[in-house]
C-alpha cells in the first residue's frame, strides 16, 4: 500500500493536554507521532470523526511547545486497535501560525522517523 502523506510523520513521544472546542472537557495524553500537518494522539477516549479540538503539545521537561487547534479525521478505536496501531485519533492541524510551523519543523527535525 502506498503511502499518502505529503508532510512525512516522526515518532514523539510528549504530553498532550486536549480540549474539546465546544466545551470544557479534556483530558490528558501522550503524541505517538507528529508531521506539520497533524498528530495521532494515544487515547481510548475517543471521540467522533469531525470533532474539534484545542491541543496544547508539552515537551517531557514540562515546557510548553505549541498550541494549535485541529479536527479529528481519524479514530481507532479500543477494539479495532492492535500492536501496531494503538487506539487513538488521528487529528489534522487547522490555521497554524508560522510561530507553530517553525516549532513543530523542529520538533519533528529532533524525531525518528516512521
């Protein structure tokens, strides 16, 4: 199968801290991987295909890197995960700032590639 991507993905492991955008709620996470233009974050907590979100990206030290927001494109869910691939959502970066481009190129200039 043919890989789709235009932006290539590296693995990172951080925190993330999601938000709902229609509403309080959240909850805390880990990033499995990161390209310029999205993040699959490791979660059961999932949520529907089309849901918006607030993300807060925060280095091991526990300094923040970026906030962005994005919609989620992709959902695994617990029983459809595997080894392979965890349950999580896959979630695509809307409006980001050339600030949060230029961070999120050097993270992901610091990862492994996948």
């Amino acid at each position: 199968m043919r890989e789709r991507r235009r932006f290539p993905r590296v693995a990172l492991d951080a925190e993330v801290r999601v938000k709902l955008s229609t509403t309080d709620d959240g909850f805390k996470s880990r990033i499995r991987d990161l390209s310029e233009t999205g993040v699959f974050i490791l979660t059961e907590e999932t949520r529907p295909i089309g849901t918006g979100l607030e993300l807060t990206l925060v280095l091991t030290e526990g300094a923040l890197v970026a906030r962005v927001r994005g919609i989620i494109v992709h959902e695994v869910r617990v029983h459809e995960a595997t080894k392979k691939l965890p349950s999580g959502i896959g979630v695509m970066f809307l409006d980001v700032d050339d600030d949060t481009k230029g961070v999120l190129r050097d993270l992901i200039a610091r990862g492994e590639p996948l």
